[in-house]
C-alpha cells in the first residue's frame, strides 16, 4: 500500500452473532464484503481486513446503539473515523432486496453519500453509566407500578376482612403494612391464600423501592460530580438532568448547532402554516423522552416561576393558546440547555479544604457532625471527587470561624 492508493469507505451491517463489512472506493466502486465473528477477535479482524484495500476515509456502521456498540468503541480506538448510519428505507429495499451483503454496501453509499449519516456516541464515559442505572430504574418503577395494580385488583375480590384490614390507606402504606404480616393457615383456603399473595405483593413492592432508591442516590451523585451546572437551571432535578445527558451523549460537540439540539429534544418549530393562517406546531419526533423531561421543566417553570408566568399571561394576552406557548417555552429551555451543555463551568477548587481543616486540628468527623452530613461526604469533598456547592460553601464557611490554634 502507497500513499497514492485511493482511499476506500467501509460499510458495515451488524448482528447478534456476525458483522457482515463491505469495502468500496472513494467514487463507488464494490471492491469486496466479508463476514465476521461479533467477538473481540472478530473485531480485530475487522479492523485489519478493512485496511488491505487502501487508507480508511470512514466507516459507517448500523446499529452504533445496540449490536455494533462495541464494534464502534474498537475502530474508534484503533482511529478510524465513525460513522452511524440509518436503516436503508423501505422504498429502496423493495426495489434492491434485502441481505447482509445488500445492506453493507448501503451502509457504505449512503456515508459516500453523506446521506442518513450522524455522529454516533461514544458510550465510554459516565453518560454511558447514567443510561444504564436509568435503565434499571424504569424497569423498577414500571414493575412497582403492575405491583400497585395488581394489589388493588386481588384487593377488590378479597374477603371482606382482609379489605377492611387496608381501607383508607394510601397504597405504599398498604404495600408495607402487608409485607409486614404473617399470614398462616392452609394455602387452599382462598382466604389464606389471598394474604399470602398480597404479603409476596408487598414484599415485592418494598424491594424494588429500595432498588429505586438505591439507583437515584447513585444518578443524584454522578449528576452532582460530572453536571452540577445542569442542575443548577430552574425546573431540573436529577431524573431530568439524567436524561437530558444521556440524550446528548459523552460528546455533545456532536450537536454542531442549537437548532440540532431542539430537532434532537422535539422542540424544533414545526410550520403548520395554510392559506392566510400562519403559525407553528409542536414536534412529533425527536427523543421522546428528552422531550418528555423539557416538558416537566416547562411545567415547573409555569407553575412556580415568577417570569415564566409573566410570560404566560402575556402571551395569553395576544391570544396564543396552551399549546402554543409551551412550544415556545420548550424552545427557550431548549436553548438554555444546549448553552449549558456546550459550556459546562469547571467545578470550584475544593482542594484547599483539608490542608485548612488540618491547620486548625479538627477531624472529618466533627466537621461532618457540625455541618449535619456524613463524614465520607467531607471526604469526597476534600479530595475533590464530588460536588456541592452548597456544602463546600458552609464548609468554608464554618472553617473560617474556628479559632486558630496559637503557637
């Protein structure tokens, strides 16, 4: 290989057990596919046979979210310039078939192209941890919610003494009073029976609470330490913050624009325009559950905001409805959050703290206990691997009020 060979564009269509690769040259032309193992030798494999047909433009894979994810981190590493590529359109497919051949050769037209192509994301960083723990939680939250149903349904077709026994309480209340019970008796008596059920019901109940406690205390502490300016904008907590991050991704120099961003949250303005009417709509597209999280903000701000609010009566006040000016405050948000991503503030020096608080002779634990925390939280602190604003700034504080130690 010279380095007057021309350079060629690699396509590649991923699976569960195999990676099917195509190689054609910088004007189009097919030069060869093959089939590999979705293993990491496959990997290595890939990453040599891609090269024996000259130097490497970019490669674009399918799937950069799911089966080709590792693939992706591998060629990434090894500095081969990523491409993620959409599924080819039906239209297409009915006229050219289907097959893992068809399907990576497409992949390395349409980068050829530069058509149905982005930047994936990294997914090697603590946004990549965030989207993991979330995933946890949704399939907890969602599991404790059936459980609540299906405890008010055995519920309605109890006995009456056994409703009575939960009437008038709210239903987490009614999940631990009945995790709490000791039923016992002959398991075909429908009685017993319903106990037993709604005692394995509640127990569940607690455990995933505890699951989905555990997973918030662990999202709150990533998002304080890696995004606390994010947390910092009105209206966003740590189920927000989460999201918003894990829609974006570890490289959100990725989204070149703003308007990028609001097309990638669904709060891009759609123009919905007729005749002599002209206006816009909300967006159907986009990630749906960022969307869903900028909406929360939009409905905290409405609520709670004094300016928001203003801004509302005014807005109602030319007539625009509901709808309309909560399309406009996503859009607002929208670009309030993009600005906060694109340009995170570095997190205040607290390394100053510990050679201070040494000074003075005082431990972690009384520290800890004056400012009602724990002392792994002073600790973290101290070594700089958390972040709060709020306690460092007491800390320093309450340091600066201590007498100093006399020679």
């Amino acid at each position: 290989m010279t380095n007057e060979d021309p350079k060629v564009i690699v396509g590649i269509d991923t699976h569960a057990d195999t990676h099917h690769v195509a190689v054609i040259t910088d004007y189009g032309k097919h030069l060869a596919d093959q089939k590999f193992l979705a293993v990491g030798s496959g990997y290595r494999e890939i990453a040599e046979y891609i090269t024996e047909y000259g130097p490497v433009s970019a490669v674009g894979i399918e799937g950069t979210g799911s089966y080709g994810a590792e693939l992706a981190r591998v060629l990434a590493k090894e500095g081969f310039e990523i491409r993620e590529v959409n599924r080819a359109n039906r239209a297409h497919r009915r006229l050219h078939g289907k097959s893992d051949p068809i399907d990576a050769y497409q992949a390395a037209e349409s980068v050829l192209a530069q058509r149905g192509t982005s930047t994936p994301k990294t997914r090697d960083g603590y946004v990549e941890a965030l989207r993991v723990l979330r995933t946890a939680r949704t399939s907890a939250s969602k599991a404790r919610t059936a459980v609540l149903a299906q405890i008010s349904a055995v519920l309605t077709a109890a006995p009456e003494a056994i409703r009575a026994k939960y009437r008038g309480q709210t239903s987490p209340a009614r999940a631990k009073a009945m995790a709490a019970t000791r039923p016992t008796g002959d398991s075909a008596d429908p009685a017993v029976a319903t106990a037993v059920t709604l005692k394995r019901m509640g127990t569940r109940h607690q455990y995933l609470s505890t699951e989905i406690e555990q997973t918030d205390a662990e999202l709150a502490g990533i998002v304080a330490e890696h995004a606390q300016a994010l947390m910092e904008i009105n209206g966003v907590g740590t189920a927000v913050a989460s999201q918003l991050l894990v829609t974006i991704g570890d490289n959100p120099e990725r989204l070149a624009s703003e308007a990028q961003f609001a097309a990638l949250t669904g709060t891009a303005p759609i123009p919905a325009s007729s005749g002599k009417t002209t206006r816009h709509r909300l967006s159907r597209g986009g990630d749906r559950s960022a969307n869903a999280a900028i909406h929360r903000i939009v409905l905290v701000r409405m609520s709670k905001d004094q300016r928001t609010r203003d801004y509302v009566d005014k807005r109602t006040g030319d007539g625009k409805g509901k709808l309309e000016i909560m399309r406009c405050l996503k859009r607002y948000v929208a670009r309030e959050i993009y600005r906060c991503l694109r340009n995170p503030r570095p997190a205040p020096a607290t390394n100053d703290l510990r050679p201070r608080r040494r000074a003075l002779g005082l431990s972690q634990v009384r520290v800890a206990r004056e400012l009602g925390t724990w002392p792994s939280a002073i600790s973290r602190l101290e070594r700089s691997q958390s972040r709060d604003p709020d306690l460092s700034s007491r800390y320093r504080e309450w340091l600066e009020e201590q007498p100093k130690i006399s020679a």
